[in-house]
C-alpha cells in the first residue's frame, strides 16, 4: 500500500511539475504578444483610419453605404474606444432615422447597448433593452439580443446590492442564456461555450470541464479567448490552480492578438502572480489592464482593476524599495572595498617600485644588448654578402680565366704555325703565294673573333644562365632585346654582359668588341631609354643580376 502510495505521490509531483513548465512557456508566449501589442493595435487603427476615409469619401446621397460604414465603426470600436463606439452608433441611429431603415435602427440600439454595458452604464442600457424584449421587432437579431440581456443582467446581478435583486437578476441571466442556446445549433463551439458557462454558474464544474474539452483553436481570437477563460472557470472552483492559471494565460494572449482593450483574463491572471510571488509580472500586467481600460474607456473594468491594483502597487513599490536599499547597502560595501583595495593597491606599488625600477633598468640594458646584437647581425650580414662577392667575382675571374688561356694557347700556336709558313714563302721568293697566304690569314682572324665571341657568350651564359631574361624585364613591355637564332647574345645583350662583369668603361666595351666608343655610348643611351623604371638606374640593377643571396 506504502508503494502504490509512493508511486501516486511521484506521479502527481511530476505532474505538476509539467503542468508549471507549460506555465511558464506559456507566460513567455503571452510576453512576446504583450511586445508585439503595439503592431496590433497599429494594425487596428489601420483599418479603422481606412473606415474613415471611406465614409468621408461616401457622397450623401448613398446613405445606405455610409450606414453600413457606421455599423463597421460602431462594432471596430466597440471594445477598443467606448466613446468611440457610443458616436457612431448614434450617427448609425440618426442616419437610419432619416432614411427610415428599421433594421439598421435596431443595429444602432444593439449596438449602443453593448457600449452602455461596457461602460457600465446598467440603467441607460436597460431602458433601451427592455422596449426590444417588450415589442419583438421584426429582424432583430436575436441571438445578439439575447447575448446583451445575458450580459447584461449578469453584471448587475454582480453588483447587485441585495440578495433579493441578486437572485432576479441571476434569473433572468439563466432565462437569456436558455433563449441564447435555444437560437444556437448544440454541435457549435458557441452552444458548448454558453452551456458550460451555465453549468459553471450552477456549480457544475466537472460537468462544464467535461462538455468544453478538448480546447480548440478557431480563426475567431476573441471568441478563443471567452473559450479559455470559461475553461479557466472551471478549473479555478475546482482548485486546479495550474490548469486554471494555463487557460487565462491562453485566453489572455488571444486577447493581446486580438487587438481588444476590454479584457478579464490578463487581471486574473496578475492577481494569481501575485499570490505566488511573482509582483514584477503582476504589477506590468496589471498596469496593461489599467492602460487599456483607460483607452478604452470601460469604467467598468477600471472599477474591477482598481479593486486589486493598490495591493499590488503598494507590494510593488515595497518589492522596489527593498531593491532599491539593498542596491544602497550594496554600494556602500563596494565604496569600502574599494577604499580598502585603493590602500592596498598603494601598497603594493610602494613594494613593488623597487622591483619596477630593477626593471627598467634591465630592459635598458637588455635594449642596448639587442641594439649591439642588431649591429653585430648588420655587421655579420655585410661580411657575408662581401664575401659572396667576393667569391662570385672569384669564381667569374677563375672560369674567364681558365677559359683564356685555353684560347691564347689555340692563338699562340696558330701564330706560331702561320709565321713558320711565312717565313718559308719569304725566303724561297713565292711573293704571290705569300701574298695569298696574308689574305687567307685576314679571314682566319674575322673568323677567330667570331668564335671569340661565341667562346664568350657561352662561357657569360653558363655563369648567368637567365641574364636575357633578367634584363629584359628591366625594359619596357615589347622592347625585350632578343638574340638571332643560333646566337645567345647579340652586340647589346654583350655591351651590358661586360657591365655585368665589372667592365663600365665605354673605351674598354670598344676595344674589347671592335667598335668605336661613339659606337658603344649610343648603343648604351638608345638601351637606357627603353628601361621600365628610372633609366639611370638601369646599369646598376644589371650589375645585381643573377648575384647569389644567403640568409
């Protein structure tokens, strides 16, 4: 028995417990309708401006048009401006007066009727109720009607003095209610609605639980709302606090997308926040209800919301001034600590201005050490890169070097072989033969400059393999200077070939390829004038070609 008992308990905690969390997910719903209210009540002055416009724009003469303009007005404003509401009901009744449409004359009546009620004004709507009970007009509608004297007489059976006007209000309400169901199919949410509401009244409560559920959204959001709150109802005479607080947040929030400012369920829903110790949100629901009432001009609801206001606002304002102590309390203490980590603080620095200055002085002489290792580094790098010239020039002067001696040896024997031939020609007296012999010799020597040359264009391109390429991107775009087919250097691609080697002299450039100096300085000028960049600096750059870097 314990066990099941155990079980019972845990199963209704956790019950609970998922009944408060879809409270509270609700109450944030109903928060984010709240914030977004000011775009449906745009929204719905939108609309009304429209009407406006329309019934300003509708010519006198169609007066059937401007009564149909009235009515909308009338029904727009009726819980959303009382006074409002009140005028253009009156303008409806004129209107139709003048233009003897009886049903649109019982439209102004039902409609200032709902408006009185609202307000609160219980007697002037009576004695404009009762002459529509009395007579029965034809094309009354009467499920309206009947809607109206329920209300109606309902609200004054709420404050209703005696116990003896009570219970004649309280039946004729029932009377109203039974004629309103009558005029109402049983399968409609509105008859389900009607009769829960008069199980409720009877203290039926289970019985109107019963018959409401399920709960079901409809595109009606005041008519979702008056649904949730009858369910909310019931739920609160049955004590089920949880389920009743969940159907007024429901009921509440359709009122908020409903764009209505006459509403029941938002002050209900405050005054059980309040009861459970959640004043913030009982105080700003609350003070909507107060807003709305007040636009509204529903005295009636001001008068409901007055009657709790003042507790919450007094539990507000003590919930704020406690708030507001302890935040004094709470910066006195921060203003000590801070006095106190002020002296410390001193203290330290006092402590430690000993250590700081052993710093700097450090990181002084620490700077100077990076500044002579910076030095040192500059020193080592311009060394390292002399060196490499060095050794660069080195190995160009060993390879031309071993290269010449090779060719004046070839040179030297040549001589020696074409001298020996001459000597035997002159001597024996063959002076056509050895004048023959010169001229064959001429042709041997253009022949040895050309392989001269071509010696020393293959030996520069093996020490400079990408020279045409580097110089030619230091000269502008399509004048690239390139050697004839079978050649790897031409006569200016060689001028600046010795400039590379060091040889800068016009005068040397001249005698070392057979030119005259005139010859070398245009060859020179006409190539500086097709550099890419500063053209006194193309020489200088020609000299960096193809050097070797090491980091």
């Amino acid at each position: 028995m314990k066990k099941y008992l155990y079980l019972l308990i845990l199963l209704l905690a956790d019950s609970l417990t998922m009944a408060a969390d879809t409270n509270d997910s609700l109450l944030n719903e109903l928060d984010k309708a709240i914030e977004m209210r000011p775009t449906y009540i745009a929204n719905k002055e939108r609309a009304i401006r429209q009407l406006h416009r329309e019934l300003q724009a509708t010519s006198g003469t169609n007066q059937q048009k401007q009564m149909e303009i009235c009515d909308r007005l009338a029904s727009e404003y009726a819980a959303f401006n009382t006074d409002s509401s009140l005028f253009y009901a009156d303008l409806l009744y004129q209107k139709a007066v003048k233009a003897n449409d009886a049903q649109q004359v019982l439209n102004a009546k039902l409609h200032k009727i709902e408006t009185l009620t609202t307000i609160g004004m219980f007697k002037e709507a009576y004695e404009m109720l009762q002459p529509l009970h009395d007579n029965k007009p034809l094309g009354i509608n009467r499920p309206l009607l009947y809607h109206l004297s329920r209300t109606l007489y309902g609200l004054m059976a709420d404050y209703a003095v005696t116990e003896q006007e009570k219970e004649g209000y309280s039946q004729l309400t029932d009377r109203y209610r039974d004629s309103l169901l009558a005029h109402n199919s049983p399968s409609s949410e509105l008859y389900r609605m009607v009769y829960a509401d008069k199980l409720i009244t009877h203290g039926q409560y289970k019985q109107a639980l019963s018959f409401l559920q399920p709960f079901r959204h409809s595109d009606d959001g005041r008519f979702d709302a008056g649904y949730a709150y009858t369910l909310a109802e019931a739920y609160r005479h049955l004590d089920e606090k949880e389920l009743s607080k969940r159907f007024y947040i429901i009921s509440a929030i359709e009122d908020m997308k409903s764009d209505t400012r006459e509403y029941i369920s938002l002050r209900k829903l405050a005054t059980i926040l309040f009861q459970e110790g959640d004043v913030d949100r009982a105080y700003k629901y609350l003070t909507i209800c107060m807003q709305d009432a007040k636009a509204c001009n529903a005295r009636l609801r001001i008068l409901e919301i007055l009657d709790t206001f003042p507790i919450i606002n007094e539990a507000y304002m003590a919930k704020k001034h406690q708030q507001q102590t302890i935040i004094v309390w709470a910066l006195v203490l921060v203003s000590l600590l801070a006095v106190c980590l002020l002296f410390a603080v001193r203290y330290v620095i006092r402590q430690k201005a000993t250590v700081v200055k052993a710093r700097q002085d450090l990181a002084e002489v620490n700077a100077k050490l990076r500044d002579m290792n910076s030095q040192l580094l500059q020193y080592n790098k311009e060394i390292k890169q002399q060196n490499l010239l060095i050794a660069e020039n080195s190995y160009i002067k060993e390879e031309y070097i071993a290269r010449y001696m090779d060719q004046c040896s070839i040179y030297l024997e040549k001589m020696k072989q074409l001298r020996t031939h001459l000597s035997k020609l002159l001597s024996t007296g063959r002076t056509q033969e050895l004048k023959e012999a010169v001229k064959v010799s001429n042709r041997e020597v253009e022949s040895e400059l050309a392989e001269f040359y071509d010696s020393f264009d293959d030996t520069f391109i093996q020490l400079f393999p990408s020279f045409v390429e580097e110089f030619n991107a230091l000269l502008q775009p399509g004048e690239a200077i390139v050697p004839k087919t079978g050649h790897k250097l031409n006569t200016e691609l060689r001028i600046f070939a010795l400039i590379r080697l060091g040889i800068t002299d016009s005068v040397k450039i001249a005698q070392f390829l057979r030119y005259s100096t005139t010859t070398i300085y245009n060859y020179r000028t006409r190539v500086r004038n097709k550099a890419r960049g500063e053209r006194d600096e193309l020489e200088t750059q020609v000299m960096n070609i193809g050097k070797h870097h090491e980091e």
